[in-house]
C-alpha cells in the first residue's frame, strides 16, 4: 500500500502528484464559488449568497463568542481552513477520484489512480499545519507583545517550575504541527483506502453508507482543523494566558 | 528519513501547497470575506435603522395619539363652553326683547290714551263749542220776541259768560 502521493509526470522538474491535481481542481471550484457570490453579492441574498453567509455567519459568532474584540483576525484563517479543507475532502468523494487511472510506460499495469484527494497527501496537511502554527504565532507577538511571547517560553519566575512548562509549551508547539497534519492525512486516507477497498469488494450499493461516513468524516475534519485553530489562536493571543 | 520518504513528504510539494493556501486565503479574504462583511455590516445597519425608525414611529403614534384625544377634549370642551355662551346670550336676548316689545307695546298704549285723552279734549270743546253755538242760536230764537234788542243782548252776554264760566270750570 502506497501511502505517499503517485507522481504521474513532471513540468520543469516539478512532481505534478494526484494530490496536486485534486488540490488544484478544489482550487478552481473555490475561485468559482467565490466570483459567483461576490458578482451576485446583494442584501437580499439568494440561494448561494444565503449558504456561503450562514457558513460565515457561524464562524464569525463562534470566534466572536470565543475570542471577542480579537474575532476579526482571527475568523478569516479558522474560515479559510474550514472552506478549504471541506471543499478538498468533499471534491474527493466525487466519482472519478480513485477509479480513474493514469497509466504510463514507466507505471505498473493498472496504471496510479489520477485523482486523490488532496488531504490524504501529508504535504499538503503539514503546510496547513505549519501556516496554522506560524499565523497563530505571529498574531501573539502582534497581540501579547515580544517579551510576552518570549516569556511564555523561557521564564525564570519561580524556579525551575516555570522553566519547566516553557519546555512543555515549546514541545507542544511541536505536537501541534504533528497532530494537526496527522489526524487529518491518516482520517482522510484511512476513509480512501476503506473506500477503494468497498469499490473493489462490490461496486454497486455497498459503498454507499461509506460514502455518507466520508461525507461525515469530511465535515468533522474540516470543523476540527479549524476549531482548534481558532482555539490556539484565542489561547496565544490571550494576555492572561 | 526512511519515513518522511514512506509519507511522501518533498520540499517543493510542500512549498507548493503552502504557496496554494496562501493565495486562497488571499482570494477569499480580498473576494469573498470582505465584500460579504461590508454586506453583513450594510444589512445590520439597515436592520438596526429600520427598527430605530419603527420605534420611532411608534412613539410619533403614541404622541399623535394623545395630541388627538386632547384636542377633541379641548374641542369638546369649547363647544360645550360655547352652547352654555350662547344658550345665556339667547335667554339675554330673549329677555331683552321681551322688556322691550314690553316697553314699546306700553309706549305705545301710552302714546293711545294720551292721543284719545287729546281726542277726548278737543271733541268736548268742539261739542261744547257748538253746544254754545246751539244754545245761542235756540236762546236768541225764543227770546227774540220776548224782549227788546238790548235785553236780548245782555241776557244773552250774561248767558255766554256762564257757558264760558261753566266750560272752562
């Protein structure tokens, strides 16, 4: 079992992956989605306008419940992540994702599949990971001040306790990145292996309730990376954390 | 390294995924976020103005209201202040007139007896007038063969200065 994304050719000594094409399928529709709604942005909203709103309009009251005054910044990154990450899973459970295979002569046989989805590739997961923690980051200088940020890292106060927990916030600024990319490539990929394994057992009625669960997975996923991203935000740009 | 092989990881795929991100959240931040939020803002102001100005209503009704029943109170009140007026003006007028067809009909009653009082006068020297005339004539028919031209003449004077008397008495 393969777990890394199939490099099915190159342009320019670029490694053009499936995962690169799903990521850049979930970019057009993005783009698609976001040129329908601003071109047809009134304030009486119709059928999209209305979706797209009640999707923001729950992550701006969330953050704002949440975070407070802090909202404004923080609402566009955790929505970002939720559109980007939701979009990308969903777009996957489309059929031609998997089934459909690209075959070269350097390929074995059946060919790699064309399509994958963009989330069960651990580079795309860790550079949203990375953007996460960076961003997180540089909203708490930005908000807690410098010496603040540097104090919740290395302290002296009450020796070696706080020290101690500088060292476990600087390991958990590690994990972070870890569990962030992980949770969601292994439930992403771990969903697509269950799937290709139902599509190769019976193709006809038998993935169905799978792809209900992945539709489920791909919601949750999505609510998650982004959930925690508004959290660690709140917390790191907390003065009194 | 083994691993970081097995999950696929490469410098330019993660680069390019970074890159990606980034420039997606620039599209929805720039395309989306904004224009959606200044919408968001445009209809919370509208929402908030359109229920500031039915409260607002509310209270111009409420007022227009009170000032309704106060000027029919005070229209009320005028007209029933007016039909008292003018119900003592009638009985003032009445009251005059009836004093004064009273004093004029006495007037005029009075104006009547003094005329017939006048009447009454001047028929009673009139009738006195001729009853002298009368009496002189019968008085100079009978005595006219009784007495003598000069007898007749002081017997009559002497008759005439008692009528006279007698009249003006």
């Amino acid at each position: 079992m393969q777990i890394s994304p199939e490099i099915l050719f190159s342009i320019a000594g670029f490694p053009v992956t499936n995962t690169v094409i799903a990521t850049v399928i979930t970019d057009i529709v993005i783009i698609v989605l976001v040129f329908m709604v601003s071109k047809t942005v009134a304030l009486k909203p119709g059928g999209t306008q209305n979706a797209v709103e009640a999707v923001i309009d729950y992550f701006r009251e969330t953050t704002e419940e949440i975070a407070g005054e802090r909202a404004s910044f923080i609402y566009p990154w955790v929505l970002s992540f939720f559109l980007f990450i939701l979009i990308s899973n969903l777009v996957a459970q489309f059929p031609g994702f998997e089934s459909i295979r690209f075959q070269t002569a350097a390929l074995e046989h059946h060919g790699v599949p064309f399509l994958r989805a963009a989330t069960s590739d651990l580079n795309f997961t860790l550079a949203l990971a990375v953007i996460s923690v960076v961003v997180t980051h540089y909203f708490s200088i930005k908000h807690t001040g410098i010496k603040a940020y540097f104090r919740r890292f290395i302290t002296f106060r009450m020796f070696p306790i706080f020290l101690f927990v500088g060292i476990l916030e600087f390991v958990n600024e590690i994990t972070k990145l870890i569990s962030f990319s992980f949770r969601l490539f292994g439930n992403i990929f771990a969903g697509e292996r269950v799937m290709s394994t139902m599509y190769g057992l019976f193709s006809f009625g038998l993935p169905l309730p799978f792809i209900v669960l992945e539709i489920m997975v791909a919601l949750i996923q999505a609510i998650v990376f982004a959930m925690l991203t508004m959290a660690f935000m709140h917390i790191m740009t907390d003065k009194s954390h | 390294m083994e691993i970081i092989q097995k999950f696929g990881l490469e410098a330019r795929l993660f680069l390019f995924q970074l890159v990606n991100f980034l420039i997606i959240v620039f599209v929805l931040k720039k395309f989306l976020f904004a224009p959606l939020k200044k919408m968001l803002d445009e209809r919370k102001r509208k929402i908030e103005q359109s229920l500031q100005d039915a409260e607002n209503a509310k209270i111009i009704l409420g007022n227009a209201t009170e000032e309704k029943k106060k000027i029919i109170a005070e229209a009320k009140s005028s007209v029933d202040m007016m039909m008292a007026t003018t119900k003592v003006s009638i009985e003032e007028t009445k009251e005059k007139a009836a004093i004064e067809a009273k004093s004029r009909s006495e007037h005029i009653v009075e104006e009547a007896k003094q005329r017939a009082a006048t009447e009454f006068e001047n028929m009673n020297k009139k009738i006195g007038k001729m009853s002298v005339d009368i009496s002189g004539k019968v008085m100079s028919k009978v005595l006219s063969n009784l007495f003598t031209e000069d007898e007749k003449q002081k017997l009559i004077s002497r008759a005439l200065e008692k009528i006279d008397e007698n009249i003006t008495n």
